[in-house]
C-alpha cells in the first residue's frame, strides 16, 4: 500500500514507539507476532466468523434519499451505528481480544471516553471470560453514564482518571500507567489508530472492513466501486482510518476528515487537532498534536467525548502533511444542528461524534451525480442526555 507503513512503524515522518523501556517487552511482543496472528487461518476464520454472528456484519450501506435530495447528490450512510453495541468500536475490540488470548493475556485494560470502546472491550471480555478493567476520565463518566452502566454490567471494573482534564487523554496515561505495572499477563486494548507501533497499524486493518464492504456495497448498488468523496467525523480516528482505508490507493476519491472545533477553532475550546496541532509525541507515537510552544499538550474541548481528544493517529497525520485527505472542522452547534436533521430527516439518531461528518455537508458542493459515502461511526442513545439538554425537549 502506497500510503501503508513502513518497517519502522512509520507512516512518512509520523509513528514509530516512543515509550519507557518497561513497555519495550510488550510492545516488542506485538510487533514480532501480530502479522503471523493475523494471517493465521484460525485467527481469521474465528474473526470473520465473530463479525458476521455476534457483530451482525456485513453492516448496510443505506442510501439516504432524503438527505440526497437536501444536498444535490447521492448520499450514502456506512451504517456502524447498527452494530451490536452501537458503534465501529466493537470491530477493533473482537480482533483484539482475538490476539489478547493467542498472547496468552490473562487480563485486559482499555481507555475510553465516550464509552463506546470501553462497552465494546467490556463486551468481547464478557463473551471470552476474561478480566477486564477500563479507565475513563471522571468528567466522560458523568457525561456518559449509561455507557458506565453497561460496562459495569457486563462485568468491568471501570476506574475514573481523576487527573488533568479527566477525560480521554488522561484515561489513556492511567491505562498506560497500568500496563507499565503489570506488563506480563495484561493486553492493552487501545480503542483508536492511536499510540506506538503496531497499534495504529493493527487497529486500522481490524477497522479495515468498514471500507472493504462499503466497496462491495457501492458497487451493487451503482455500479461503480469508487464513490467520489467518503467522509467521517475523526478524533484518534479509528473509524475514518476505516471507512479510508480500502480507497486510499485510488487518488479519484476525496478524503474527507471532520474533526471537532468545539466552540470554534480560535475559542481555546478546541479539538481541531490539524488545525491548532503541530508535530510531537502523544501516547507513545510522533504525530500532530494541540500543544503549548514549551510542549505541554493543550487540553482538547469537545462536546463530543469521543473527539475529545489532542491528537490524530500517525497515518491521519501523514495523510493530512501530504494533503491525501482533507482535514476540516465543524463546531459543538453545528454537529447538534446536523444530529438532530438527522433524526428528523432519516429516523436516524446519530453519535455527536458523527454528527461532526454530517454536519460538513453544509459547506460542501457537489455534482448531481457525485455518490458521496458517511460513516455513521456511532448511534445517539449514548448521547441524548447531550441531545435533550441542547434542545430543551
């Protein structure tokens, strides 16, 4: 792949494992066996066999008339929301559980923020039996409660990061913290294309099917595999690394990245990563990052909790330097406006987190036949608490 990683762990001049040497083990453990783990017959057949029995995959490609007529070409919605447990999170969470125990991982940690990727770990932890504890910032907690229930009913142990922000960025140091800790029996399930190599790489090729159908899809419905723009909402970004991964190769199909501006990019309530970042090292792996000059990382603000986040994947990074995909920005109002239009449009709820790519459209032009495919990374239960505040119902 033109735009895959090298040897290194590096995508261009971002990636690679920055991380202490208590980690080394760990991560030296990974990159030597996930590529014979993935290839292996068994693995896949056990993988594909979870996707389309317990995830209910293939999920549909729905062409959304009504939102076709409103903006001049065919629109086409990657239903993700339609997963069991409501989002692409589950995707990446089945793979990685799938590897945790050919490791012989006795325990799992996972970080979340708006809770999707912890319910999704908890969940694949409850199908295996396996020990799982998730760390979420106290603040995503609040905001997110039922997702803190489900979690707890499905067994894990869900630990507040009291720190910083407390939110995903600092639930991600507790669950470093953690593995750092305990390195020989526990798997760190990170829930994005976030963090030191391999995990960008393994965590975009577990997503990798949300593109790989789209493709199948968009073909039987108009003939044509390549859509001329296929858009998702991004934080670490692992369901637009998803939903861009099959169509990277093919330079006719415009990228596009919606990440969150919170209360507008110049308010110092931000997650416009691209926007205000520059290049550094988060969570283990050099990529664009909201920094200070003395580079401290600058606290993110969405109202989303899952782009809340001060940084992008190192491929989304690479992908932005080298203009392959374009990275852009809709506001905290602007993603509401866009979700509850949704709602009203397509009977269809959607995460705030991809109300973001919705929103996009309204500053987009398009040719009548242009097919335009959306990822609906997420569904809205999580968020109507956010929802019914917003609009007083």
């Amino acid at each position: 792949m033109k735009y895959g990683v090298n040897e290194q762990g590096y995508y261009g001049d971002f990636g690679g494992a920055y991380i202490p040497e208590m980690l080394y083990p760990n991560i030296e453990e990974l990159r030597q066996q996930y590529l014979n783990i993935l290839h292996d017959p068994g693995f896949k057949a056990e993988f594909d066999q979870l996707l389309k029995d317990y995830v209910g995959r293939p999920s549909p490609l729905y062409h959304a008339k009504r939102y076709s007529e409103k903006y001049g070409a065919n629109i086409f919605f990657k239903r993700e929301d339609l997963n069991h447990t409501g989002s692409h999170k589950i995707n990446n969470a089945i793979g990685q559980i799938l590897l945790a125990i050919r490791l012989g991982k006795k325990r799992i940690i996972a970080e979340t923020g708006a809770g999707q990727h912890g319910v999704a770990t908890a969940t694949v932890c409850a199908l295996k039996g396996i020990e799982c504890v998730v760390y979420m910032g106290e603040v995503d907690m609040e905001r997110q409660a039922p997702n803190v229930a489900r979690m707890k009913m499905l067994g894990a142990k869900v630990v507040p990061a009291t720190s910083g922000s407390k939110t995903l960025k600092d639930a991600t140091n507790e669950a470093m913290r953690d593995w750092i800790n305990n390195p020989v029996d526990t798997h760190y399930i990170i829930g994005s294309v976030v963090g030191p190599y391999p995990y960008p790489e393994m965590v975009a090729q577990f997503q990798s099917i949300i593109s790989l159908e789209a493709k199948k899809q968009l073909k039987e419905q108009t003939g044509n595999e390549l859509p001329d723009y296929v858009m998702a909402c991004v934080g670490g970004g692992s369901n637009a690394m998803g939903m861009f991964y099959h169509f990277l190769d093919d330079e006719s199909v415009k990228l596009m990245a919606v990440e969150a501006a919170g209360q507008g990019v110049d308010s110092g309530h931000s997650a416009a990563t691209t926007f205000l970042g520059k290049e550094g090292v988060l969570h283990g792996s050099r990529t664009i990052l909201m920094q200070t000059d003395d580079g401290q990382v600058v606290e993110p603000y969405s109202i989303s909790a899952g782009l809340d986040y001060p940084g992008i994947g190192p491929q989304h990074a690479h992908l932005y330097k080298i203009k392959r995909a374009h990275y852009v920005n809709a506001t905290d109002d602007e993603a509401l406006k866009a979700g509850l239009l949704c709602c009203q449009l397509e009977g269809i709820i959607p995460a705030i987190e991809t109300a973001h790519a919705l929103a996009y459209l309204e500053k987009m032009q398009f040719k009548k036949d242009d097919n335009v495919v959306i990822c609906i990374s997420g569904r809205g239960d999580k968020d109507l608490n956010t929802y019914i505040k917003y609009f007083n119902f």
